[in-house]
C-alpha cells in the first residue's frame, strides 16, 4: 500500500479530566475526501486541530506522507486549515487576503499575482479580487478561505465546519463545488462536520466519531447499508432498533438490529416471502416527495416505515391513522449490530 497523506497512532489528548480524543488510530489516504462525522463534542475539531498542529497531543503521534510531525509547529507542516469563521482580514482586499499565505511562505512577489489570481479563478471568484471581504455574501466569503488554503498547494487541506455558516440552499450547492474542486485539485480534503448528509454526500470515506472514538470508518454507501454498531445506524440516516424483547418478539432472535424505514413494506406493497408484522398506524408524518408512518406492531415496538408519495396522499395519508396494517421487509435488510 502507499504511503497514507495522514496516519494517526494511539492519538490521544485530555483536557484535565476531559479525554477528548481517545487512542486513535487512523489512515487517510493520499487524495481521499475524508469526512470525519459526529456529534457536537466527541472530539473531531480535536483532532483536526493535532493534525494542523495548533494542539499537541497528550499521547500518540501524527505523521504527514510517512513523517512524524508530532512536535512541529503548524507551519513547518505541509497542510492548510479553513475555518467555518474563514477568518478573512478586513482590511485586505480578496487579492491580498489570497497573496497573503503566499507572502508567510516566502514565495517572491513577483510569483504571487499570478498564483493567486489563479486560485481565485478556480473558485470562480477572479471578477471581484479587488472588493472586501464585508462586499461579499457568505458564499462567496467561503470561496475567498478556500483559495486562500489552496494557493499554497498545500498537501493535506483541513475543513472544519467550512459550510456551517451558510443558509441550507447554499450549501447544498457549495457541497457539489467543493467535491468537484478537490477531484480537480486532487488535494487530500479532511472534512469535519456533524451533518450526515453532507458527509454521505461529499466523501469517499468516512469515520464516525463518538466520545472520543471512532465507531466505524467506511465508504458512505457502506456506513449506511452496513452500520456496525446501533450508534452508527442510528447516527447515520434514520434506523429501526431493535434489541432485547422486542428483537424476540418481532425478529424471534436476541441482539441488536436496524432495519432502514424504507425497507418496510406496508399492506399492499408487502412482497411474497416477506417476514410480516400486524400493527396500527399511530402517526403519518408528511415530509413533501416522501411519508413516514409510525406504525405501532400488535407486538410491542414502533417502525417507522418510510413511502414515496407518488401522487398527492396528504388526505390519504391522514385517513391511515388509527388503521390496521400489515408490514413485511426481506431478511437480508434486517441488520446485525454490535454495541
Ligand atoms: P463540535 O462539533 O461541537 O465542534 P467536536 O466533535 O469537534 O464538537 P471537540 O471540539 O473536539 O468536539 O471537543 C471534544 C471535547 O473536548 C468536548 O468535551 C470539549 O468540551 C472538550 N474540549 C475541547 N477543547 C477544549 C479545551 N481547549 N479545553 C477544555 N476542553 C476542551
């Protein structure tokens, strides 16, 4: 295998009593969009800011391309961070704010126009070189941090949270851009983001952080058809659990299980060879292209099974509360978990 552009060994690192980040070992691979994906407080920025290197781990090492840069300062290291505050200076226009990573590098001025006029072109921005970053939206105040990280060629590129600040339709669309940017590029991206749906759709891989751990690291289609633990299939996308007694009473087996809501068939879409399951429907919830029934089984738990609205059935759908139904699903969607 090739040298991994980050390695992480046993990386740890407590804040008095806190263990923020606890004996991690990972492996990013060179030009890899690798997402590291959690809840607020299990320990990503931590990380990303050891990797950077504005924290020193408490044990552990990081190496960059196979060196051990553990004790280096942040800008012996061949990486480059974008804040979700971009951390723009005011006083500077776009132009200068780009040059500026240049000019800490000792790049001579005569190379640095050119080079940072190219990376604002790369990010669609060449047209307004000469505004302040307070004349320009969010978005493109997020494009301006970007060309600032990449006008360096920096090997490793650390995002953390870099779309937070922008409004739902605009980080849809900056999620896409940044994909294609680093496939053209083809710069190692770590992305830190607590939003599963921006992580399913920008990486190539993956890892799940949960109290300073790692549950599992895997390609988004593998985290989300095959979660190892209840934690990951309850984290990622929406999960049917099931352990204990009411594993044995639907399932008749012991464990812990998911089964995705859009896996469950309901009444008439049920399919032959299907296990089933009597129930009433408790709640429709009305979600626009898509409904989720909450359906209470004759034998204990709740499913939530998810239908595509083909037509308008916000009437039909609100008739269904109260009724009888059968669901069924195919035992190959039925997950095994640990934990
Ligand atoms: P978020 O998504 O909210 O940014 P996160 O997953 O990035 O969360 P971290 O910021 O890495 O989490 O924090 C992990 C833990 O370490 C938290 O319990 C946090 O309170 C603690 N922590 C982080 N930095 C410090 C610090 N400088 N001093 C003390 N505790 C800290």
């Amino acid at each position: 295998m090739s040298t991994p552009a980050v390695e992480l060994v046993g990386l740890t690192k407590s804040f008095g009593s806190v263990t923020a980040v606890d004996g991690l070992d990972l492996r990013i691979e060179d030009g890899e969009f690798f997402s590291m994906l959690g809840p607020s407080g299990s320990g990503k920025t931590t990380v990303l800011r050891m990797i950077a290197g504005f924290e020193l781990p408490s044990a552990g090492r990081v190496l960059l391309a196979g060196e051990d840069v553990t004790g280096r300062p942040p800008f012996a290291r061949d990486v480059n961070t974008v804040f979700q505050d971009y951390a723009l200076f005011p006083h500077m226009d776009v132009l200068a704010n780009v040059e500026y990573g240049l000019r800490v590098k000792r790049v001579p001025a005569s190379q640095r126009r050119d080079r940072a006029m190219a990376a604002l072109e790369s990010v669609q921005l060449g047209q307004l070189a000469r505004r302040r970053p307070t004349q320009l939206s969010g978005g493109q105040r997020q494009r301006v941090a970007l060309a600032r990280a990449l006008v360096n060629r920096p090997r490793v590129l650390l995002l953390d949270e870099p779309l937070g600040a922008l409004d739902l339709k605009l980080r849809r669309a900056m999620q896409l851009e940044l994909k294609d940017l680093q496939r053209e590029v083809g710069i190692t991206f770590v992305f830190v983001t607590h939003d599963q749906e921006e992580a399913l759709t920008m990486s190539d891989r993956i890892a799940v952080f949960s109290e300073g751990r790692i549950e599992q690291v895997a390609s988004p289609a593998e985290l989300y058809e095959s979660p190892g633990t209840a934690f990951v299939a309850g984290f990622v996308g929406t999960s049917n659990l099931l352990s204990g007694d009411a594993a044995a009473a639907v399932l008749g087996r012991t464990g812990t299980f998911s089964i995705r809501p859009e896996k469950i068939h309901l009444d008439s879409d049920v399919e032959s060879g299907n296990t089933t399951a009597r129930g009433t429907v408790a709640d429709v919830v009305y979600l626009g292209s898509v409904n989720h029934y909450l359906v209470d089984l004759d034998a204990g738990p709740t499913l939530t099974v998810l239908k595509q609205n083909l037509r308008d059935s916000t009437e039909q759908a609100m008739g269904r509360r109260g009724q009888q139904v059968t669901v069924g699903w195919a035992d190959e969607h039925v997950i095994e978990l640990s934990g």
